[in-house]
C-alpha cells in the first residue's frame, strides 16, 4: 500500500522523541510491504520515502491508499487534512497523537493557547477517518475534547536489539548504583529539579548513588550535585550501549495546578528495553509498567520519595535488577516498535478502499 506519511519531523535519522517514533515506524511499515510518500513538507533526502512536490498533488493523490499525519500543537501535518476532498476516492485519513494540549502550559504557554489549540484540532477533526494514540489517556482526551471518531490505543515501544544490557553490568561487583536519566533539559513538563534536589539529598547522606544525565546540559543549573554526571547529548544510535551499563532509569511529570501531563515517554521502554529499573509516577500507562509488567519502582516524584525509591534499589541490587530484567521481557514481548507497526499497518489496510491495497 502507498501510504501518504506526512510526519512534520525528521524521519531519516533518530534525534528527538518524534524523531524517533518516525523513524523506527517509517522503516518497520516499509518492512511490512508498504511505500511511503510525502508531499510538499518534510525531507526530501530519505530514500524511503518518495517526495512529491507541489504541483505533483494531483498524482500524489491518486497513488494513496491512505494519509498518515502526526498532529503537532503549534500546527503540523494534521493541516493537510482536508487534502483528502481534492481525491475523486475517499482517502482515509489518520491522526497520530503523543500528548495533550495541555503540556503547552509547561512550555510558558497560556490557558487561551491551549483552548485555541483545541478548537483548532476540533474544527479538523471531522476530516480524520481514524485516529492513534500512544496511550488510553490521550485516547480520552483525544474523543472527548477534540471530538475525535474511532480512536484506537497504540503504544509506543523500543527497539530490543539497540537497547539491551551490557554484558558487563553485573560483573562489575557492587559499586554505586547507577542511574540515568534522559530527556530535554528545556521540557517544562520534566522535573528536573526534583530530581537535582533528590540527588542532593543522597549525596547528604552519602549514598552510593551516581546519577547519569544524558541530553543538553544547557539548561541545567550551574554547581550540580557531586553525585550527578552530565553526559551530553548522546546519539541514538549510541544511547543504548550507554544506558545497558546502568542499574536504574528515573522518568517524573512535573505535576501542578496547571494540570496533569499524559504521555508515552519512549525513554522509559528505552529504559526497560536496557534492562534498567523504572523508577516513575503510578499513572496512566506508567502504572501498567510497574504493577502490570513489575519493571519498576512507583514514586510520588517529590525529591524525598525519589531519593526514597533509589534507596531501597542501592540496598537490594539483586530485585534492581529483576525489575530490569521484568522491562526487558515486557519490551521483547510487547513494548516494541515491530508490533506497534504491525498494529498500525492493519489499522490503515483496514480502512483503505483502494482494491488495490485490499
């Protein structure tokens, strides 16, 4: 089938979180047969996806058996929506959806953004014949608030042969427990500070504890903690030899007045996928992760609980790492990028009414 992938961020190499889940599902959907095209946005330079220009609409159009967009707040792929009327066929179009409007308010945004937003969506939602969404709560928000038909739960995943534990890790006798955390420091929505706080409490007490942050220290506050290693923007590619030589993965959502922040964090299936601990908030999806799938330890994300949580895994190495090994099988058999695209694929092959694609 030709699927018409417009997804608004780079899908030919992996560097942020939209990044990644374009190029993992770009290639693992081509894997499963089908030929991806995009028309006037995005690259132009990815031999796996044909580009069409502007003037081509009209032969893009008539090549599809569906339209795949990724719905981004401040206006995305999802504004191409209505390209479908221009299709003697009925195109099926479908959203995909990795968050709520409502993370726009930790980006400094206001209340009236965040409305505007969503009566933006709503007013295009009439044009999605379907809609993905990377956990059950931004399903909920997706049919409640944006008013969206035929909504289905994909989560997301991680890749078991680029993520995976080093060999090494428990052979290297006790040492202090080792532990990562991976983001941007410029995400509001992402505690960062509660968790500089946590490791200056365990630093207090003298616990053997080093915390690893991976991503761009520019934001990070001068003086860290002696127990905290900035690492710096770490490849992709690279990410997963760096994250199989540690103990335990801290994933918190700054939780306020503002609002709860839902989401499918790929760096807590990165995590699991390396055989490291979870440590996060019992919420949403992040609750089936620890008590469904028992890969990890729950927080309430204050630096005394976090500080609390790391504790009992320095002083248990042993159930640290069967929560690690927990995640690792929960990945290989579920939370992974291959299912998520065979999940996606026979979404759009079902609402195709292009016979040739049946």
């Amino acid at each position: 089938m030709k699927i018409g992938f417009l997804y608004g961020q780079s899908v030919s190499r992996a560097t942020s979180g939209g990044s990644v889940h374009g190029f993992q599902l770009s290639r693992r959907l081509h894997e499963l047969g089908n030929d991806l095209c995009s028309f006037y946005v995005g690259e132009d330079f990815d031999p796996l996806v044909r580009h069409y220009r502007g003037r081509q609409i009209f032969s893009f159009l008539r090549d599809l058996g569906c339209i795949y967009l990724r719905v981004e707040w401040a206006g995305g792929p999802e504004r191409f929506s209505p390209i479908k009327l221009l299709s003697i066929r009925k195109i099926p179009v479908v959203w995909e959806l990795n968050g709520t409007s409502i993370e726009l308010l930790y980006s400094g945004r206001t209340a009236s953004t965040v409305r505007n937003v969503n009566l933006r969506l709503r007013k295009l939602a009439p044009f999605a014949d379907a809609a993905i969404a990377v956990s059950q709560e931004i399903a909920d928000y997706a049919a409640s608030t944006l008013g969206l038909k035929n909504v289905h739960v994909v989560p997301n995943g991680s890749d078991p042969l680029l993520f995976r534990p080093s060999e090494s890790r428990m052979a290297n006798g006790r040492g202090p427990l080792s532990v990562a955390w991976v983001g941007t420091t410029a995400a509001g929505w992402h505690d960062i500070d509660s968790m500089l706080q946590c490791a200056r409490i365990l630093a207090q007490k003298m616990s053997p504890v080093v915390i690893h942050i991976f991503g761009d220290p520019t934001h990070l506050p001068k003086g860290l903690p002696s127990n905290v290693i900035a690492r710096g923007v770490v490849p992709y590619a690279q990410l997963g030899s760096e994250l199989g030589k540690l103990d335990a993965g801290i994933h918190i959502f700054r939780a306020d007045l503002r609002g709860q922040v839902e989401g499918s964090p790929l760096k807590i299936f990165d995590y699991m996928a390396s055989g490291l601990a979870v440590i996060t908030q019992p919420e949403g999806q992040r609750r089936d992760i620890i008590h469904r799938w028992t890969a990890g330890i729950p927080t309430t994300g204050t630096p005394e609980d976090l500080a609390r949580a790391i504790s009992i895994l320095e002083s248990n190495r042993q159930w640290c790492h069967e929560l690690g090994q927990n995640g690792r099988n929960a990945v290989v058999s579920f939370y992974n990028w291959d299912r998520a695209a065979r999940q996606t694929n026979a979404l759009l092959r079902s609402l195709t009414t292009d016979p040739r694609d049946k």
